[in-house]
C-alpha cells in the first residue's frame, strides 16, 4: 500500500524545493525546509536534521507530532467508518459536539457547527451575524479571522484584503483595545448614522497581530455594550482555544476572558491536534438558531475522521492534565528566557503556551532565521517579536533548549555584516 504513495525519490533538499516551486502555488513563498518526521516536540527534515518545535505548525500540533492516542484514534475511525454526507450522523460527530458544549460550560439550548478550518468556522459565525437582521459588524484593527472572502472582511490587514475587494460590506475596524472607540460605535449616533450593531468579533488573545492579549476589562465592556445593544459577542479562539493559554477557551482565563460569556466561540487550530477540524460553539438558543435548515452546509464538516480527532485530542488533554502544564512550562520558558539576559530579548509577552519574545529592534526575521538554523522552529510574527506556540506537551527541558538559544543569539546592528 505505501509503495503507492511513496514520496521517496533521490533528492536533496535543494531539489524538493525546487520542486515545490515548480508544482506548488507560490502564496507562501518557498518552504523554509522540507519537512519529513515529527515526533512529539521534535520534526526532521529531509537531510535528517532534527528540530525542536516551538510553533507546532502555527498553534495547531498541541499533542505533539504523530500522537500514538490520535494516531490510533484516526485509524481506527478511518478503517471503521471514514466519511457520511450529513444527510447522516455519526455517534463520533456528536459526542464531540457534546464534548464541546460542556467543555465551554454552555447552557441549554447551545449548539455546534462543524466546519474543516479556522476561515470557514468565522465564515459561519458571520453568516449568523447576518441572521440577527443587522449588517454591521465590529471588529478590531490587527484581527486576523481568515483568508475566505467573508472571514477577510473581518481581517484587518490591508495587504491581505485590499486585493479582494469589494468583501461583504458592513465591518468597521476599531482601534485595538480601545474603550472609548469601542462604546462611541455603541452611541446612539453611531446607531443613527450606520444602524444597530449585529456583532463584536474579537480574538481574545490576537494571534497574528504578534501575540497581543486585550487589555483587561476590553471583553467584559465589549459583553456589557453588546448585551444592552442585543448584538452578539463572538470570540475568535482559532489559535487561543483548545488549552493555548491554560483553558479550554482564553475566555474562561479569568485575567483574559474576566468572567465573560460570549454567544459565539470559533475553534479549529488545535481542536484537531493536527487534522483538520474547526467548529462554531453558539451558546444559548438564540445564537444556537440563527442559522436555520439550509441556510448553511459543508461536505466535509463533522466528518467522523475529523471528530474522532477532536475526541482524542480532547481526551489527552484531559488523561495528561495539560490545561495545567500550558502554563506551568510556559512559566519555565518566560523565566528562563527572561534570566538568559540577552540584550536583544526585552522580554516575553503572551498566556500559558502563546508567547512572543520581545525584541529589542527590528530583528525578528533573522532570529527566526538563526533559530531554524540553530534546531529551533519559531515565527517572526512581527518586527520585532517572535511568536512561541509550542505543543502542549513540551516538556521543562525542551523548554530550557529554547532558552539557550535565546541567551545566545545574536543579530549584527549592521545589516550588511547580517
Ligand atoms: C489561523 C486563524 C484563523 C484562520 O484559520 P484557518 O484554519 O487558517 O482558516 C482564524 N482566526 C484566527 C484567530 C487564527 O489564528
């Protein structure tokens, strides 16, 4: 069977790059390395070097690479009962749809929808928001919720937008974080002059934007003004959810989310621990019946395959107490960057397993680049900050391998001598 799908072929790393650019659309830009093995923490790529993975393929690998519990869970599901339409269910889709609901501690009423990816869960979410009879939308300048086109409406950034468009209409970007801007989009002349606001969408934690947590209280008057406002509060938890920050969901930390409740949370990154799965968690009926029968479908959504996934990740999360280690170990990698002393680090940003080392200039690209030269995945998610998402299960001493790196590296000033 695997001769079938043998990728082995005579080339060095050079030449499966090459090949990627030949065959592969370029929107990524060509592939820092070619990767082959993962285990745990660890990847190797295709010249047998091992790397310490600190971004766990952007937040997503949270048991670690090739999890012998999902491994067996997804072959297992595969060889028994791979994928139905959903004109059928699958005892798979729906316990894992009950799992969520209780993990979110939603109340009666509460309902799930799955979908493949992170895009395409916000994408649902902004269908809902359409089903309130209201167009306009809030969300934050620096969100990132998706590259679909309506998921890209709610996305800030101009570069990935501006091409696009025209997007779906009515999403007014507010300055991140800020309270004022966030209560006068409330006032009754915003309201007379644009209408009723339909939604907040907000990352509790934004991913993209370089790890930039909202400042306290921001999500609790966001619920104040929508409750009294009857919009929704829709959290995007893509990257936060499923254990990141030391919770099931950010907005259960009590120093992210502050006691909120929101109508709609977005889950897809870790919710499979590497298989793709996303899914809409609306809480209490009215969220729950926005989207009514045929207003919104998908093929592959709540596949078995995929839920038997959710359900693994979910149970070893569970078995392995890793809502406690996130940011136990999170801990040791803050501190033990922070006593490297390195100038150039001026210091770590971010909850349980969702950092960023602040830098102290516009550097982030070399150190990312000296990292994977130095065995260490990483990602330059701004300037001047490196984002650290690692598996949920890196261990205290993987933790300080990272730190080494970070007492040690160094960036000429000069870019010529770079
Ligand atoms: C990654 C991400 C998305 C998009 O998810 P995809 O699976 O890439 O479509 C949306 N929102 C947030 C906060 C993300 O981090």
């Amino acid at each position: 069977m695997s001769e079938l799908i043998s990728t082995a072929r005579d080339l060095s790393a050079a030449g499966w790059t090459e090949a990627y650019t030949r065959s592969v659309m370029d929107t990524f830009g060509p592939p820092q390395r070619i990767l082959v093995r993962g285990e745990g923490a660890y990847v190797w790529d295709a010249e047998g070097k091992r790397y310490l993975d600190l971004l766990a393929g952007i937040a997503v690998n949270v048991l670690g690479h090739a999890h012998p519990t999902l491994t067996a869970a997804v072959s297992a599901q595969l060889g028994t009962l791979g994928h139905v339409s959903n004109f059928f269910g699958t005892p798979t889709q729906i316990t894992l749809a009950e799992r969520l609901l209780q993990l979110a501690g939603a109340p009666e009423g509460s309902k799930v929808f799955f979908t493949n990816s992170g895009t395409e869960a916000n994408e649902a979410a902004f269908k809902m928001t359409r089903r309130t009879g209201r167009t306009r939308v809030l969300a934050l300048e620096g969100g990132f919720h998706g590259r679909t086109m309506g998921a890209l409406a709610l996305t800030h950034k101009p570069a990935y937008r501006e091409p696009f468009e025209p997007l779906p209409g009515g999403v007014e970007h507010l300055p991140f974080g800020d309270t004022d801007a966030l209560e006068a989009a409330f006032s009754p002349d915003a309201v007379a002059e644009r209408g009723e606001v339909a939604a907040l969408v907000v990352e509790p934690v934004q991913g993209e934007a370089g790890v930039r947590a909202l400042p306290p209280g921001y999500l609790a008057l966001g619920r104040r003004l929508t409750s009294a406002a009857g919009a929704l509060l829709v959290l995007d938890e893509v990257q936060t959810g499923m254990g990141r920050t030391g919770a099931w969901f950010a907005f259960q930390q009590p120093e992210i989310g502050g006691g909120v409740v929101p109508d709609v949370v977005t889950l897809a990154k870790g919710l499979g621990g590497g298989f793709p799965v996303g899914a809409v968690v609306a809480l209490g009926e009215r969220a729950a019946t926005l989207l009514g029968r045929g207003q919104h479908g998908t093929t592959f959504g709540g596949n078995p395959v995929a839920a038997a996934a959710g359900l693994a990740t979910i149970g070893v999360i569970e078995r392995d107490r890793l809502l406690a280690r996130a940011p136990e170990v999170g801990k040791v990698l803050r501190q033990a960057i922070m006593a490297g002393g390195n100038p150039l680090v001026r210091g770590v940003r971010g909850h349980g397993l969702l950092l960023a080392v602040e830098l102290a200039r516009p550097v982030a690209p070399q150190v990312a680049a000296a990292a994977l030269d130095a065995g260490i995945i990483v990602n330059a998610v701004a300037p001047d900050a490196v984002r650290l998402a690692p598996p949920l299960v890196l261990t205290a001493d993987q933790a300080l391998d990272a730190a080494r790196f970070f007492a040690g590296v160094t960036v000429p000033e000069n870019p010529e001598e770079a």
